[in-house]
C-alpha cells in the first residue's frame, strides 16, 4: 500500500487529520525537501525513512528512481507513506507517481495537503480571494519544463483574465513573469509579494508592485511563491502571523527531549522558531535499590514530597513495576513544587495536599511548615540524584525522619552537531533557555567553557528561577531574563516582556 501524502506548507500542523495518520501507520516513509521533518517525530520507532529531497535541480534522487523506490518497498509489502510538501498533485509530481503506481497494480490512496499557494499569502496577511477585489485565482508554475519548445502559459490570457495568481517556483524567472503580464495587459502597478519558507518561523515576505518586485526581491532565494493581484494590499490589516511577538525570533530550548515540547508549543504559538538541543537526558538511577525499598514500606512515610515531574514520572513507574498500584499509597499525603509537578501527580488520579506559593525548595518547607507538623513525621523525598540537599537537611532540622532517595538520573546528553556556537556569534539566536541548574551546567560542557564568555551580549541567556540564574552566574553566563513565576509559562512570559518594546512615558 502507497499513500501519497500532502504534508502542507511548511508549518507541521498545517497536515490532515488524515495526513498524520498515514505517517503514524507507514513502515516505510519517503519525503522531500519541503516537508517538515518535524511530521516524522510521529513515526513509528522503526519505521525507515528515505529522503528524495529535490532543491532546485540538485535531486538527491531522480524521479523514476523515487517511482522505483516507491514499487520495490510497496512490493516488499511494506506500508509506504510518501510525504510531499504541499498538495500531492499540485506542481508535485504526484499525478506520475500515482500512475507508476497504478501501472504496477499497488494500491494506493492520495491523501490532499494544503498547497503553498492558499496557505503562504495567509500567513502573509493576504487572502486570495475577497469579493471587493477578485473572484478568480490562478495556480501557475513559474518553471516550466526547460525541455518545452514552447511556453504552455498563455499569457496573453492569464494577465488579465484571471485576479489573484499564483506563481510556484517562479523566483529565478520573476523578470520574465513580470515583464510577460505587463506586456499582456496587467497594470504595473498591480501589487506583489513574494514570500519565502512561507508558514515558519523563517517567513520572509517582500511586497512590492509587477513594476518593482523584482529589485525589492533580489535577495529573495527559492523555495518562495509569488502572489500576484489586489489582495496583496489586504495585508496591511490582515497580517495576523508575521505581528506575533516572537515572530522572527530563534529561541534554544536546553531541557531533555522529553520535556521540550510544552515549552517549545507555547512558544510557537507565540511565532518563536523553536531550536530544540537537549542537554540533558532522563536515567534510571545506578541502583534502585532505595527507591524499591521505599516503595516496599511505603506506608511508613506521611508524606510524598516531589520536587519534579521526573520524580513523580520514576516513582509511579517503580511503583506499577513493582506489582503495586495507587491504592498502596492510600492515606499518605502529596506534596508538589509548582503547578507541573501538581499536574504529573494528578494524572495519576491523585490530589496534592500541599503546593507552595513559590515554586522553590525553600518555599516548599514554609508551605509544609503550615500544613503539617513536622516534627516526628516521615518524608519520601523520591528525586534527581543530584538534587539539592537543602530540602532534607531543613526538614530534618525540624525534626522531621527523611529518605532522600534516587528515583532518576540526569546524564548530559549527546551533544546535537547543529553549530550552535557559530549560529550564536552570527546572531541567529536571540534567546537561550535554562530550565535547571543541569541544563546550565551540561550546556557548558557541550559548547565549551572556553565560549561561554565571548558569546556574552551576542545572545540573551533566560533562566526559570534563582538557583539556575545563580549556577549560571557562578559559570559566567550573563543572564538577562529572570522569570518571576519559576514555572514554563512564567519563562516564556519573561521572554515575552523582553521583546515586546518599551514605551520611554
Ligand atoms: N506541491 C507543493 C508545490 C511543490 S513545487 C504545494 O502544493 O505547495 C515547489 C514550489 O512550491 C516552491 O518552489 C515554491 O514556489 C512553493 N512552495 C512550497 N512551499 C512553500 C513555502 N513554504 N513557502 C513559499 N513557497 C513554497
């Protein structure tokens, strides 16, 4: 089975419902330049992916050599999902993959993605058809064949007869498009834009009129589309993506991979490029030994302390491992740090008797201190094997019995060979995010303790609370960002204020 699938503009939840089922079911996946390879997170783990990537005339492979590719896997009775940027069968070759497919009896489906041309001059503020300006629209390729004798475009048609056309692959030829429609009849003024990675964080759109377009995009490269027509004018009051308030802007995310992807989706719904480069990584503790003898005698503890959502995640693993469920840990009560170690624990079906006002070991002792007495009573602190000793020792000071045991690890992760350093000093980042004191300290052992320095002031350093600000401070990191709530949201907040311009009244 082949399923021919269009994977959208660009930004990856512009796919169907459809669409991401194809790639979560495919054993085989096959995808091009322009889709975005976040869409394959969803594969399965050992799905096989195969890039055919076309750019511009560099093909990595030939087409008939993807429609071999596509009859031997399917021959191999393996699910094949091909993932085409856009429509399958708009400018996408995916009309002569369907018939190599029908001519090799393979079943198939073609499943429609949004094309460029309807979903870019969206993002761009531009909508391609308004009844105060036209009632047609044109999808035009703006490469033809270079084998043609001669041009299948009637121009003399298309400049005038149509309102709003859309020119794909057209940015080497834009002279020609321009000079074709002017010469046919369209007004010189008749406004443009051309807009680059349209639907990204990297959109870049250039306005201009069939007259100037061309100088105002000279430094524009393909993959753009070019939108012909009135409505481009919309766009001063329609632009809804490119006036987020990170639009434009690259943000690092260090937590582990795990972690990632809450912070990295509230900063894309902000317009915020999102670079993800984990530092950290989540382990089984050396020996689990303590935390199995914990959960064996759990009823001796009164309490629960978690002071992250890893800990609750370790424990309530160990817990199920070990034969027992939550109904083992009737009558003892919960204690979590801030608002997403609340959550973890309710997922489990269980409500948090005590949650601090300040998301910080110390305000966890005050708030415990209100609601408890602690003296006499026993503390599971199931935690980081590099945690704070703070907590235990002030609990202990006050007379409270404390097992502190290793329920995960933290390992610094395999460094990502993204560049990054060289992308800081050419300022193609703009923020880099510390979410704990680990993430602080793996970042300078992956990029070097020899740059931290030298990239001071060319990028601004956002930290989740004090301690992380202090263990950043203490390597030398000039931190600029401090969130006043020591939670996600609270950090992206921060981020928020910091770019938003402030007024001088
Ligand atoms: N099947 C695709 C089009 C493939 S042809 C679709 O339906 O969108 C490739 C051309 O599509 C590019 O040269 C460019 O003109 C346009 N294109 C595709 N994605 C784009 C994007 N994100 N931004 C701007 N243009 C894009």
């Amino acid at each position: 089975m082949v399923y021919l699938v269009g994977a959208g503009p660009g930004d990856p939840r512009l796919i169907t419902v459809k669409g991401l089922e194809c790639i979560k079911k495919a054993d085989v996946l096959i995808y091009d330049y322009l889709v975005n390879v976040d869409l394959l997170k969803v594969a399965k783990p050992n799905a096989e992916f195969i890039y055919v990537g076309k750019q511009g005339g560099a093909h990595t492979l030939e087409q008939d050599e993807i429609n071999n590719l596509l009859v031997k896997k399917a021959q191999e009775d393996k699910i094949v999902t091909r993932l085409k940027g856009g429509d399958p069968y708009v400018f996408g070759r995916g009309g002569e993959e369907a018939i190599v497919l029908y001519e090799n009896h393979i079943p198939f489906e073609v499943v429609p993605g949004i094309t460029a041309a309807i979903a870019t001059p969206n993002y761009a503020g531009i909508p391609v058809t308004h009844r105060d300006f036209t009632s047609t629209f044109g999808l035009i390729t703006g490469h033809e064949d270079p084998t043609k004798d001669e041009s299948s475009i009637d121009w003399s048609k298309i400049s005038t007869g149509i309102g709003t056309l859309a020119f794909y692959m057209g940015i080497k030829n834009l002279p020609y498009i321009t000079e074709q429609l002017i010469k046919h009849g369209r007004s010189k003024d008749t406004p443009v834009a051309v807009i680059r990675w349209g639907t990204t964080a990297q959109q870049k759109t250039v306005v201009g009129t069939l007259e100037t377009i061309v100088q105002k995009a000279r430094d524009i490269r393909p993959p753009a589309i070019t939108i012909v027509g009135e409505v481009v004018k919309l766009r001063n009051q329609l632009n809804w993506f490119e006036t987020k308030p990170l639009f434009g802007k690259t943000v690092v995310v260090t937590r582990s991979r795990e972690q990632a992807s809450e912070f990295a989706d509230q900063l894309y719904e902000y317009g915020a490029r999102v670079i993800e480069f984990p530092t950290i990584e989540i382990a089984k503790p050396d020996t689990i030994q303590p935390l199995d003898d914990a959960i064996t005698n759990i009823h001796a503890y009164d309490w629960l302390v978690f002071t992250s959502i890893n800990g609750v995640d370790s424990f309530f693993q160990r817990l199920l491992e070990l034969g027992k469920d939550i109904r083992d840990l009737k009558g003892i009560k919960f204690c979590a740090i801030g608002p997403a170690t609340e959550e973890g624990i309710r997922r489990y079906h269980i409500k948090v008797d005590c949650r601090p006002p300040k998301f910080v070991a110390e305000s966890v002792v005050e708030e415990l201190k209100k609601v408890t007495v602690i003296k006499g009573k026993k503390f599971l602190l199931p935690r980081a094997d590099i945690a704070r000793s703070f907590l235990p020792e002030e609990l202990e000071k006050l007379g409270g019995k404390v097992a502190d045991v290793v329920a995960y690890k933290t390992v610094m992760a395999q460094p990502k060979d993204i560049n990054l350093v060289d992308k800081i000093k050419h300022g193609e980042i703009n923020f880099i995010t510390f979410t704990s004191s680990s993430t602080v300290r793996n970042f300078v052992q992956i990029i070097g303790e020899k740059n931290i320095a030298s990239l001071n002031g060319k990028v601004q350093y956002a930290s989740i609370g004090p301690i992380t600000t202090q263990t950043a401070e203490e390597l030398g990191f000039r931190i600029t960002i401090k969130a006043k709530e020591y939670t996600i949201p609270g950090l992206v907040n921060a981020i928020l204020e910091s770019s938003i311009p402030h007024s001088d009244s």
